[in-house]
C-alpha cells in the first residue's frame, strides 16, 4: 500500500545550495524540524541541487507563504541542469554561501551535520545557524498535489 501525498499535510519550500560559483534550488514538502535548531530535509538522487549540498555542506531552507504556488513550481518543475531557477530572483548568500531567497516568509541557513541514505534519497540533517525573517506573521504554502500536476 503506498501512502499518497495529499494524506499528510506538508508545507512547501525551497532548498538551496551553492558550490564553486554554481547556485541550485529544488521545491520540496519533506521538511521538518527535529530539534530547537536543526531541520531534516529528504533530496532523492534525481536532484542536481543535492550534489551542490552535498559539496558544500551547507543549504538554505526557505519557508513559503500560501501566495507562492508559482514559485514552487518553478523550482519543483525544472532541473538546474536545464535553466538557471535563480534568473529574475532576489537571493542574498549566506555566512554559510548557501543563497537565500528575498521573497519568502523565513529563510534558515544552515550547516549539514548528518547524513543518513534512504532508499535513492539522502535525509540530510542541518544546524540552523542564522534565520531571516521577511515576514513576521504569514500563512504557510501547504503542499497539494493537483499544484504540481
């Protein structure tokens, strides 16, 4: 039996990383924190922003607001192998060089502290080291699948 994804309720957000000059980004809905300042994250191997997390041990985890449909699909749509996500978006780096968005709600930027193989995905523990509130009060993107269809 396989557990659909519109059992659970996700929220939606932008993971991104850079390495050697290269910026990358996926849209993803499995997130969670798991202690006061670290997150986990699930990237399957199909990602080419994973191998740039992976390089440079450190990502940005950037949290949605509910009117920003449009941009997880552009970044859940699309390999960075076959466009440039970032063209037309406000990112600032981070201490850690890992580019957070402008326009969300939160950005956490943080550094890999594990890494645990799952089936073709990789869980991937970061230790939050700076958040950028852009809005102090926002409703969440929650994940439906008919967006992404």
């Amino acid at each position: 039996m396989n557990l659909r994804h519109d059992m659970l309720v996700h929220g939606v957000y932008i993971v991104t990383a850079s390495h050697q000059g290269r910026v990358g980004g996926l849209a993803i809905a499995w997130a969670t924190q798991v202690a006061r300042d670290q997150v986990l994250i699930c990237v399957g191997s199909q990602s080419a922003s994973r191998d740039l997390i992976l390089k440079s041990q450190a990502f940005g985890l950037n949290i949605l607001r509910k009117d920003q449909v449009a941009l997880a699909q552009s970044f859940g749509r699309s390999s960075i192998r076959e466009r440039d996500k970032f063209a037309g978006i406000a990112y600032q780096t981070a201490d850690t060089g890992a580019p957070l968005l402008d326009d969300c709600a939160v950005s956490l930027d943080c550094k890999v502290e594990a890494i645990f193989d799952h089936g073709d995905s990789k869980l991937i523990v970061g230790r939050v080291v700076s958040i950028l509130k852009h809005a102090e009060q926002y409703e969440p993107l929650i994940y439906r699948q008919k967006d992404y269809d």
